[in-house]
C-alpha cells in the first residue's frame, strides 16, 4: 500500500476530484457542504464549508443556503445532531419538496421530537450535502 501526502489536490477541470478504483470505476467523493450550527437563541454558523448563511425560519426550522451552486436540486442531504438531555428522540429531517422549495442554493431543515412531531430548536445542528 502507498501513502500519498501532499498539501492539495487539484482537479484537471471545473468538477470536484473522485476518488476511482484502479480500473476507474468511482469509488466515492466528498462533500460538497458541510454546516455545523448553534440551533438555540440566536442562530450561528460555529463552521462550514460552502455554506454561505444559516436563516432561523421558526422554531426547529432552519434555512440552509449553498455558497457554490450544486449542478441540480437533486443533491442528498443528511443530518445529525448531537443530542439534547432534555429531549426525547430529537431527529433532524429535510422538508419535503411539497411543504418548501429546494433549489440548487437553498434548502430546509427541520429538528422534531420523534415521539410527539413538534419542532424543537437544537443547540448542535449538523448538515452535509452530497450531489453533483
């Protein structure tokens, strides 16, 4: 096995690198954003990348906006939070499509109680975005 340490990694064009296997069938890629983010009181961005703002769209509801724009709005989102002692089964969850429009900038999500379904703000908010 090699080891390979450099400082950058640069793509040959516009597309972000992919990692291949020898016979370049792609194996994997990264992120294309990332947010970790205070969900309590006033909201705030602790870091990110290609995350350009975090909107507090209401309690448990947040807004998401994407500095560089993804190639279409079919990207995934996941989400995890760090959880919360006073809180039962708290869960993280993209809006559906139907309730909010996601575009290739922007998109919501939302923190329940699993157990009762009511928006509950969240002190450790966590989002990564994959996609082209």
């Amino acid at each position: 096995m090699s080891t390979l340490a450099v400082g950058t990694i640069k793509s040959i064009s516009s597309a972000a690198p992919v990692f291949q296997n020898t016979s370049g069938t792609e194996k994997g890629q990264l992120a294309k954003a990332w947010v970790n983010f205070n969900g309590t009181g006033t909201v705030a961005i602790r870091d990110s990348f290609n995350v350009s703002s975090i909107t507090d769209s209401g309690t448990g509801q947040y807004g998401v906006n994407i500095q560089n724009a993804m190639a279409n709005a079919n990207y995934n989102v996941c989400v995890t939070d760090a959880h919360e002692s006073q809180v039962y089964l708290l869960m993280g969850c993209v809006r559906a499509r139907s309730q909010v429009t996601i575009t290739t900038t922007f998109f919501q999500v939302d923190w329940l109680t699993f157990n009762q379904g009511n928006f509950h703000d969240n002190g450790e908010c966590n989002v990564a975005v994959f996609g082209d």
